[in-house]
C-alpha cells in the first residue's frame, strides 16, 4: 500500500524593499523548509511590487513573510494598501524583525503597520510555522491578531 | 553642473554640484585635519582613536546628535552614517522619508541634504567627519562628500556591496569604486589624502578573519593601484581575544606584503559586529573588551557600539558613554595587559596563511592588470565566498563555526581553495565544539555567542527597564 | 528603653530603641539576605561584590538615592553613609541640620532618623545594607543600625579614630569597639552574623600597604577575641597593580596566621582613596582598574568610587555608572588578563614580613591578654603609626613616598620597628623615585599622582563641562 | 655687624568643627612654617570657639586659616557673628577647601560665607603667603575680596 506524500506548502519569504539584513532571512528559509515548506525567497532589498508578482507566480503561497531590521519596515510596505486595492498579495502578509528607527520602541510601530493592512507581526521566527499551521487550520477569515 | 574627474553620476546630483576647482580648494582648506591626518598621528601616539557611528534623518537634529556626542563623548572622529535608501541609491525616497518622516530615517541622507548642509555639520564639531554607508555604487554619495569638504569615505567594490544589496553585479561595483578611488589618487596628488576605509566587517556576523582580510586586501590593491595613498582595514572583532589581536597585526604584515609602500595602512578594530548582547552590563563590557582588544592588536581606530546595540539605534548619550567605555581601555593604567604571545602568534601564522591561499590565485590569475575581473571569476566560481551574503553574486557556500575557545573557524568550505593543512588546523580546532546534532542549532548558538553572556547578569534587559 | 547586652551608650539614643529581644528578632527574618551570606556567596562565585557610598541628610532623598542607584547600578550591597556630625557623636547639631537644611548633610544623619526610618530604607531595597561611617566611638550608631535591621557595620577602634577625630584616646575608641565587637559576637551565637569591616584606608592618602593591613589585623584580632566571626579587611588601592594585588592576596594568608578558624575574613578594595583624578575619563579609567585589581587580587569586595569623587559628593546617576564601571572588569572576558605573578610574590613577601614586624612585637606584648593596651602603648612610642594622621594619637612621623613604579613605599620609617632586611629593600626600590629637592615638593608630588593622567586627556574637566 | 630677626609672624591654622580631613592641614603647616610663619595648627576637628580662644592666647595672629573638606564649611562656621559680636576673633579669617556639599558647586556657597563674615576665601592654598603678605602691607581695612 502506497501513500502519496501531501502537496508541499509553499511561502513567499523575503526583506523588505531598503533593508539588506541577510542573516535571519537565511535562518528563517533553512528552518521553513526543515519545517517541510517550499520557500520562495526573494532574499534583500525586494521591494512590494515583487512579493506582489512572486504571489501571482505562486497563488498557493499560504504567506507572504517580510522581515524588516533597519527601521524602515513602515516606509518600505507603505505602498501595501494600494497593491491590495489593486488585487494583488490577497495573501496573509506576516511581517517581523526591528519594526522602527531608534531603541525606544512604542506601540503605534504596530498599529501602523497594522493600519496598512500587515496581518501578522511576530516577535520570534520560531514562531512562523506554528502560525502558518493555525492559519491554515482556520478557516480564512484571519485569527484574532497575534 | 561640475565634472568630477573620471566620476560618471547621475546628473541631477552633477548638477547642483560646486566646480570641481572649488571643492578641492575646500578641501584643501586647514582649519581642520584631513582623517588620514588624526590617524597617522594615533599611529604615532599608539593610542587609537574611537569613532562612533551616527546619523539621524533630520538636519538640526543631526548636528546636534554630533555636538552632544562630541561634547560628551570626545571622539577624535565623528561620522555621518547614511540612511539605507541613499546608499541604495533610492534618492527619491529618501528625500520622501525625509519630507514626510525624519525620524523615521536610520541615517543622514546626504545627497537629499546636499553639500551645504554636509559642510555645515562638518563646521559644527571640531572633529573631522568619516562618511559610513553601504553603498554598492557610492558615487553620488561621494561627490557629495567631498564637495561637503570630508576627508573620509568609507566602502569598496566587494565590502559594500555583497553584504549591502541583493543583486547588483561584482563588475559593476567594482568599476563604481574604481572611479571613486581614481578621484582620491587626483586628490592625494593634489596633496589631500582621503581616507578610504575597507569594511572588512561584510555581514558583521561569524565572519572568518581570513575572509575579512581578504576581501579588505583585494580591494585595497585596488584602490592602491588607482593611486590611494590611505587606507584603512577594518576587522570585526570576532571575540576571541588571540584571533582578533593575531587578525589586527596581521593587517600590517598583510599590507606591507601585498600593498605598495606609498599607501599609509591602518588597521581598524570594529566592535562586535554580530548580535549584541542585550543587557547593559554585558554590552558595555564587550565594548571594553574591544577597546582592549584594539590596543593589544596595535589598532590605529576602533569604531565603537552601545549598549543599546541589540535594540535599535542609540541616543546621543548612550553614544558617548560607547565612545568612553571604549577609551577607557586606551588608560596607561593597563600597561600591564598582556595577551599570550605564542597564541597570538600561532593565530597570525594560520590567518596569513588563509590569506595568501584566498588571496594570491586571484592576484596571479590578474597578472598584474586590474583585478576586477579576477575577482569576480574567483567570487563566481566560490573560490572567494562569504557567509550568509546578502547578495546573489556570492555563492554563501562557506559555513562558520566558532570553537569551544569562541574563535572564528570554518564549519564548511565552500569551494575556497584552502590547503590540506589550513583544513586540518582547522578541524584541529573544531574538535570539542560545542555541538548540536542540527548544524542550524549550531550555528544559531555561535550567531547568539554572546547572549549567553548575558545570563551571567542580573537581568537588566533594557526592554525592562 | 532598650539594654543591648554590653553597650553603653546615652541615654536619650537608648530611650528611643525597641527591646533587645526584639531587635534580634528583626534581625533573623530572612526576606534579605545578610551582608556576610552575600559576601559568602561572592567568595564562592569568584565574583566580587561592588558597593558604592551613598548618603544625603533627608530622608526621602536617601531613599529615591538608594533605590535609583539600585536600579542603574544594581550592587550587591548597598551603603548608609553617615553624615560627619553623627559619626563624632554631635547628634544635636546633625539633628539642627538636618531640620535647617538636609542637603547641606554630607551624609544621613541615621541616630537623628531613627531605626524606624532604617528599616524603612531597608526595606526600600534589594540588597542588604551596610553602615558606612568614620566613627571613634560608635556604640549610637551601632545600636540604631541593629534596630534597623542592618547586618553590616563598618569600623574600629583604631581605623575609626586615627583619620577620623583629632583627640579621642585610643583606650576610649577601643573600649567603644570591644563593647560593638562583643554584641555582634553575641549575635553570632544568636545565629545573626553581623560583618564588621575594617578601614584599612585609613587617610586614604600614600598608605604603605603593611600599615594598612597591621592596623586592620590587630582590630581584627580584638574583635575576634570578642566573638566576631565576619570580618571585612579592607585595603585602599595604591595604584600599582603588582603591590595591590599582592596586598590583597596576602589578607588571606594574613589572616590564617592570626585569627582563628572559625572567623571568615573576605578581603575588600577600597578603590583609590587619595588625590581622585579630575578628568572624566581618568576617572572613569581608575575606577576600572581597581575593579581589575580587585579581580586579580581576589577580593570578595569592592567599595567603588565615581567620576565626581575630585569635586565632592556624586548624585545618583554618576555614582550608579561608578558601580557599573568597577563591575564591568569582573566580565569573562577579561579571563586572560594575567599579573606577573613573580613580581607579585615578591611584593607579598615583604608585605607579609613587614606586617609581622610591626604586628608581632604588640601581639608578644599583649600575651594573649586584650591587645588594647599594648597597640595603645605602640602608638604611643610610634613603634605603630600612620601617616598624616588626622589625631595627635599617632605621631604621624612615618613619611610615604612612591617608586618610580607607584609603588608605596617610607621614606621615613619614624619609629616603625623595621629590620634592616626591609628598610634595605625599601630604599632598593626608591631609587631612582623622582624626586624634587625638596621633600615636601616631592611627596606633594606622590599625593597628586594620579592627576598626572589627566594631562594625557583632553581637558575635560568635569568643572567645565 | 649683627642684625636682629624680624620677630616671627604668627598665624592659627585648622579645620573646622565636624571635618577630620587632615592631609591638607598637614601640607599647609608644613608650607608656612617653611615660609617663616609661626603656626599654631589646631588640627581637625576645631570649634570656632577654640578658634578664639587661640586668637585670645595670640593676639598677634595675622590670620586664623580655617579649612573646610567636608561639605559643612557653613553648618561649622555659623558662630562666627555671634562670637566677633561678643568682641572675638577680631582678626582676618581665610577658608579654603571644599566648602558645600555636592558636586555641582554655585555662587550662593561662596556668598553665604562671605555674609557670616569669612574674610577672605582661596581656592589655592598655595596662595596663603602672598595673601598674608598682601594683609599686612595694606593697613588694616580689607582689601577687595579675593
Ligand atoms: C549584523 C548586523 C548588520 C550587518 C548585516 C549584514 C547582512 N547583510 O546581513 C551589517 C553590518 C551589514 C548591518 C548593516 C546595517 N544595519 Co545592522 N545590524 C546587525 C546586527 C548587529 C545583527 C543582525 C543580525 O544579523 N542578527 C542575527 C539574526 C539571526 O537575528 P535578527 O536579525 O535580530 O532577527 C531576529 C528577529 O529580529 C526576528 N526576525 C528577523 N527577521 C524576521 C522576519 C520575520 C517574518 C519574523 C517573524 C521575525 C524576524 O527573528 C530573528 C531571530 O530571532 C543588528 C543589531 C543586533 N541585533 O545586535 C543590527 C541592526 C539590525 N542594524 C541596524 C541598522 C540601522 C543597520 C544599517 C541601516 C546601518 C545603520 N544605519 O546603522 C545597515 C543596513 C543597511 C540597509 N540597507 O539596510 C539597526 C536597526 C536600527 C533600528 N531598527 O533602530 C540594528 C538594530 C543596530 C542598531 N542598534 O542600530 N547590520
Ligand atoms: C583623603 C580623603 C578622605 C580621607 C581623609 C583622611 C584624613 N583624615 O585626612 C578619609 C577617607 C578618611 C575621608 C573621609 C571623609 N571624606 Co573625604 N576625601 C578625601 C579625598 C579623596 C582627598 C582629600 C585630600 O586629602 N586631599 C589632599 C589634600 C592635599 O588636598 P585637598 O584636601 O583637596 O586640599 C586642597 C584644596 O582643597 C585646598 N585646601 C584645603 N584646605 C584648605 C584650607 C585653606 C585655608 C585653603 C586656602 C585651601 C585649602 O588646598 C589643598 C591643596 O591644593 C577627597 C576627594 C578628592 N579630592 O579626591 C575626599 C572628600 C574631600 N571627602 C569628602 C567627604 C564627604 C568625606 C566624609 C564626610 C565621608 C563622606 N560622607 O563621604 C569623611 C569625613 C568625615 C569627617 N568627619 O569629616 C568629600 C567632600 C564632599 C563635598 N564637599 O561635597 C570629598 C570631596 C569626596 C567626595 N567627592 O565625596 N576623606
């Protein structure tokens, strides 16, 4: 008796579009496909426009995953709402890393980037495929935010 | 509209530039030192200077950060470090950013500002000022620099690129830098000595001394052969006390070795650059170890950290109290420090080694003609690498580890051409690593080194306090 | 009206207590640990603990002070000091002060406070506190402390006196410290160790090390001899490593030879007691260095000084980033740091010898009887004597002078009773000491040593900041 | 030919009332007597009455030099009206040291010594012979404050 493995589960991984930090995305794409998922990673320095069209090359994509160390997460996704208006990364957006310049943080560094419509901010990377599980166990109307 | 010699730049920014005749008489002016001057005198003193890094998006506020920091902090140079979109050459977006949001900006955005402003701050501290970015093509960046009348820009073809952008060719931020290292040899003609530092600390993380210095070599030579008459290697303090202080002398050595004997060479500590630890107390008392780190390695500059490194970029205060922890090891009261020789010596024998084995194919296979070529073939091709590269045109195939001492060494080569006996040292050294069955775990541990320092402390995590 | 077994002390102070039984009960509540578990535990770890001075005449103020220096500074001990009324038993002018104008107190004036108002610092605080004073006769104090709850009181009837007050006899300071010492050997058989420090800083200026170490093993021998089973052995930092850390090593093999067993003995670092540096950051550089000193030396203790220690006394930022500073050398990092043990050995061994022969001849004399006599006897021949002596009960003839290394050494013996082995290895090492022609020029010279350092610096004189 | 010596010119030295600080006081005996002055040094630890006393047993005094380490050079010295107007200390009285508690010092510390009746403060006290000169060459009338 034969079992066919599942369908791989496929993200979209990547820094946002100022942001050059390597060394977490490299991490986070070892750990994602020990975890069993197929990782598209688009690495540094992706601006939106291309998580846009990787998840148009990959609309079983279950997320796309942004991380942000420089500070600039807030300016390099401000263009979030309008992708979305125009259809596009109809996805969960996850978002993590040093969300705002200085070492003071506050709470609007969340709520903004709420505001442009990020679905998900995690604190820890090791937390990822716990929530893409819970993502996926929902049904698609999102979780209470994390 | 100024021409620049040789420097091909956008021309918008051409454009609103002085004449090239005025900026080199700005240059030349004498009520401050040139940087290459602060450092040839440390040299002499044997005393290193500290320079912290700092940039804010705002103007005012920027020259007040480098007044405080000066005034509290007295560090012999200051910087103005460069916000992320200007290096990666998003002019537009900075001036957005800085429109809309300064503070929201992790540096100075020069080229938005433009030279006015960069002469402005630089006459608002007595120190001389060092451009710090990341730029794979820095070329506007530099005509601003030196129309702003700094003797400082940091960067080269291979270090501010692989760790700085994603894809933008080896050949085309070699030839980026070449131009930028051609106008500094017309400078240093000229009698303006601009000091070119090599930021040897590429993804600040494990960084194997070898590679560091290599890749610092490779883009020295470089540099020297466009007539650069000052060049500073940086090397990231790995933390390991041997190695670094081996890796720090090594730089003379190296230098004398590969370098013509015009070109003044200094080597450069810079603190920890890899994930800092999160309490105050063990923050500070990496800086320190840094700063003793560059006086046992005869160090001419350190670029120091805060404790608030792990969380975000820090205020001026915490800046200064950087710069002091790191001078305060600079005292005559520590003429009694010493470090094991025989170790030191043992290190600096295996990383010359490293060096040449990385370093001299290369220079063989460019036979004397420009090295860019070269470079790129050897990067392609693996035989040069660095770790978790950012960029697509290194192939990220070498694996560090640190061994149970904390040095720096290799959990995989890549395709670097080293000899059997460099790998069996190397090996030799691995043996007792600390271990875990998954590499990743590994790694992770070595990458967070210095966290587990951390629970040494009381649990002054800044986030608490 | 309380009757603490054994002291004698005023009525009006004694009126105010509560009862004995009582107070010992208050003592052995365990939600804070004793100043001699803390210490116990340091010595265990290998880590000294770090305790800044601190005390302002108002309450709230002391309070906000221990508490912020807690928060930044985070010591393991903290300090009440005693205002200079309190400690020469003027409790009516501390109490006018204190009602006139508590900032004009140059430190907590406890005995007009209250024990109720100790406990309440105690109880505003972590760590365990310890009472710092300069008190000839403290038996006040002393009982105010332990009804506060205090487990740590510093002094001795000779340390306390000699740099402290102009004519209190010896046979009064030492009476009024017998009658302490015998309280707190009553409470050790209660299960309450109290520890007792000795100032071994004594004028805190140009100590020879074996004076120093002499004065506090005879005050420790009494209190011994009364019971005492924790006893601090405190010595001020000189500023030569080799001569401190030997002074230090040598507390412990001096106290093997002459007290009991069953008597712990933690040796403390004063860090440098004299003529402070003026300049941020020479001050900030000593203050690390005698946290080195006090690692390398074995000290279970260090009582840190601060960077305004040359202007007067610090608020509580300053005096925190003190703590922080001293503690900063106890990192892992500085593991490979080493002294040269050989020189260190030698300097112990005449350290060692120097102390018998100033200790031995009072001991012999006493026989086994109270030593009090006798080293009141020896102060009176000058055969015991301290320099610049603050009272006109030590003769103060014996005159220091540093080596040409800062090294502390006599450059008139007085009527120290020194073998001609010692006084000809003394002059050994002052050859060759720079010298003016004048003596006086000269020891002024050794007194202001350290502002020497801050010439190397840039004039940042705190005065000017 | 034989010359007589001037006769000796006396000063009283000390350190004020609650302050052990002794180093300094050693230093400046030292320095005057070296300089030819006969000191009566109190020592540490002085009330201003005996002070004056002292001033009493040597009415030829020039000055009683008082040092001040501790902080409370004010809190010691507040007798002093009092007892120049019971018709004592009727003579210079110098302070030197470090004369309040803190490490930021203000004008007010200098002044309210000034209005007890200090006479003059130094901040030197290597200054003490040249201003004792300056005393007795001028006639009695103070000279401008230093
Ligand atoms: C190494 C490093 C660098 C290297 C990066 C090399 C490379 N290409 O990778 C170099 C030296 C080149 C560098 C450059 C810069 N850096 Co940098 N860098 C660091 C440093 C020291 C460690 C980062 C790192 O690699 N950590 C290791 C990885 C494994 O951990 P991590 O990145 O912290 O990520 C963890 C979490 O953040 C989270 N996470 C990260 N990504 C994601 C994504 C998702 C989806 C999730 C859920 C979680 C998550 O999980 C990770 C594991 O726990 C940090 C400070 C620190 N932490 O000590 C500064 C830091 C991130 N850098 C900073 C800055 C500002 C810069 C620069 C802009 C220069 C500047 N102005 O100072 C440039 C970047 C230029 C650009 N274009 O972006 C700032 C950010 C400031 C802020 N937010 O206020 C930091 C915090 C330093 C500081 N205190 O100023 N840097
Ligand atoms: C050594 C020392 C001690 C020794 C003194 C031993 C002794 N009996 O002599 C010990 C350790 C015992 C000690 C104790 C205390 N000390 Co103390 N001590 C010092 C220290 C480190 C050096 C003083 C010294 O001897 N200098 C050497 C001599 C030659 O110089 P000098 O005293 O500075 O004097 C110069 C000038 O002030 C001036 N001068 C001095 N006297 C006079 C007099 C005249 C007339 C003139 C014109 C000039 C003058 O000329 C001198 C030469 O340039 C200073 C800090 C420093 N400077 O680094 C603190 C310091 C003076 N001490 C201080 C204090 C407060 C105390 C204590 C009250 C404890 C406490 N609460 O901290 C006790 C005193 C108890 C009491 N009853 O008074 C404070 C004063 C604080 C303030 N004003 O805000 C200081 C500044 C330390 C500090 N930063 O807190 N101390």
């Amino acid at each position: 008796m034969t079992t066919t493995s599942p369908p791989p589960r496929q993200v979209i991984l990547g820094v946002a579009r100022s942001d050059a930090h390597a060394v977490a995305n490299h991490l986070i794409a070892m750990r994602l496909r020990e975890s069993g998922f197929t990782v598209t990673n688009l690495g540094v320095c992706t601006p939106l426009e291309e998580f846009a069209e990787a998840h148009t090359a990959h609309p079983d994509a279950e997320a796309v995953i942004i991380g942000s160390l420089n500070g600039h997460a807030y300016e390099d996704l401000r263009d979030l709402p309008a992708l979305r208006s125009a259809g596009l990364l109809q996805v969960p957006v996850i978002v993590g890393g040093n969300l705002s310049v200085g070492s003071k943080k506050s709470d609007r560094d969340h709520e903004r980037l709420y505001e442009l419509g990020v679905d998900y901010i995690l604190g820890d990377a090791e937390q990822l495929p716990l929530l893409l599980d819970l993502l996926r166990a929902e049904a698609r109307p999102p979780l209470s935010r994390v | 509209m100024s021409e620049i010699p040789g420097l091909r730049i956008e021309r918008r920014v051409a454009a609103a530039l002085p004449p090239w005749p005025d900026i080199v008489a700005w240059l030349r002016r004498t009520d401050k030192p040139t940087v290459a001057a602060v450092l040839a005198a440390a040299d002499r003193r044997g005393v290193p200077v500290v320079q912290p890094r700092c940039g804010v998006g705002d103007h005012e506020r920027m020259r007040e950060l480098l007044q405080a920091i000066e005034a509290e902090g007295r560090p012999s140079v200051l910087t103005l470090t460069i916000d992320s979109y200007t290096r990666l050459k998003h002019f537009r977006s900075a001036a957005e950013a800085l429109r809309r949001d300064p503070a929201g900006l992790n540096g100075y955005p020069l080229v938005a500002h433009g030279w006015r402003r960069g002469r402005d701050l630089d006459a608002s501290v007595r120190a001389p000022l060092q451009v710090r970015h990341g730029s794979p093509d820095g070329r506007e960046l530099f005509a601003v620099t030196l129309a702003a009348g700094i003797t400082s820009f940091e960067g080269g073809g291979l270090s501010y690129n692989l760790p700085y952008s994603k894809n933008v060719p080896l050949a085309v931020s070699l030839e980026a830098w070449r131009q930028i290292d051609a106008v500094c040899g017309i400078l240093a003609d000229e009698g303006v000595p601009i000091d070119r530092e090599m930021f040897g600390s590429l993804t600040g993380v494990l960084v194997p001394p070898a590679i560091s210095l290599a890749v610092c070599l490779l883009e020295a030579c470089s540099a020297a052969a466009e007539g650069v008459r000052c060049v500073s290697i940086a090397y990231p303090q790995g933390g390991e006390v041997h190695q670094d202080v081996a890796a720090l002398r090594a730089i003379r050595s190296l230098a004398a070795k590969y370098l013509p004997e015009r070109v003044a060479v200094y080597p450069v500590l810079h603190t920890f650059m890899g994930v800092f630890p999160r309490t105050t107390a063990t923050a500070d008392a990496l800086i320190h170890y840094a700063g003793l780190t560059a006086r046992l390695g005869g160090a001419v500059k350190v670029i120091n950290k805060t404790n608030q490194e792990a969380y975000g970029i820090p205020d001026a205060a915490t800046n200064a109290l950087g710069v002091r922890t790191t001078a305060m090891a600079f005292t005559p009261f520590l003429d009694f420090v010493t470090v094991d020789e025989v170790r030191v010596e043992e290190e600096r024998y295996w990383i010359e080694r490293e060096v040449a084995e990385l370093v001299d194919p290369v220079l063989d296979q460019a036979d004397g003609q420009r090295i860019s070529a070269a470079v790129e073939k050897a990067f392609a091709d693996g035989r040069l690498d660095i770790p978790f590269s950012a960029s697509v045109h290194a192939r990220a195939e070498v694996m560090p580890r640190r061994d149970a001492g904390g040095g720096v060494r290799y959990q995989n080569y890549g395709r670097l051409p080293f000899s059997r006996a460099t790998r069996r040292r190397n090996e030799q050294c691995l043996r007792g690593a600390p271990g875990g069955d998954r590499l990743i775990e590994a790694v992770t541990a070595d990458i967070n080194y210095f966290l587990a320092f951390d629970r040494h402390q009381d649990g002054d995590d800044h986030a608490n306090s």
